[in-house]
C-alpha cells in the first residue's frame, strides 16, 4: 500500500506564495515519476506540472514561470513552489506518482485546498 500526503495548501492573496509538499510513504517509499494536479468543480483534474524520473519537468501554460516542481534526491518527496498566485489557481491541488514514467498504475493524495482570494 502506497500512501501520498499532501501539505502545505490554504488561503493566500492574490501575488503571494504558497509551498506545497507531498511526502511518499507505504509499500514504496520511492517513487519516480510525479506530478500536482489540480481541479475545480465542475471540471476535469488538470494537469499542473510534472518530473520525470531523469529530473526533466514540465508545466502547464498557466503556470510557467509561476510554478516549480521539485523533489528531494530521495525521490520521497515532491514540492510545488507556487508564487504570483492568481484567484484562478484556487482549486483543489493532487498529488499523483507513479513507480516509473510509464507504469500504468497511479497513486494519489487525498489532496490539499489552495485558495487565492483578498
């Protein structure tokens, strides 16, 4: 059994930042390739940003240069460094990982609220 936990999510003005982290725990500790998601009601599960297991990274159009994805050398642990926070980044933000970038099975946190509001 693989648990992800998410912290780090909560209210914050509109410019602002916000950390976000999701710690890898169970069955397996380690896993290699990882990603936030995020959703509002209403809509799909969107894809925020990603890392690969060779570190490599990618970002939604409505973050780049916003948004950081990091993880600890470990591999247990991933960040969302999120600044210049807008009301629309408020959603429900997931995070997802996987053993491999191609596994086919996924793990998920019980995710964590971000609200952007003055």
């Amino acid at each position: 059994q693989v648990q992800l936990v998410e912290s780090g999510g909560g209210l914050v003005q509109p410019g602002g930042s916000l950390r976000l982290s999701c710690a890898v725990s169970g069955s397996i500790f380690r896993l290699n390739a990882m990603g936030w998601y995020r959703q509002v009601p209403g809509k799909e599960r969107e894809l925020v940003a990603a890392i690969t297991s060779d570190g490599s990274t990618n970002y939604a159009d409505s973050v780049k240069g916003r948004f950081t994805i990091s993880r600890n050398n470990a591999k247990t642990t991933v960040y969302l460094q999120m600044n210049s926070l807008k009301p629309e980044d408020t959603a429900v933000y997931y995070c997802n990982g996987k053993l491999t970038d191609r596994s086919t099975v996924e793990y998920w946190g019980q995710g964590t609220q971000v609200t952007v509001s003055s």
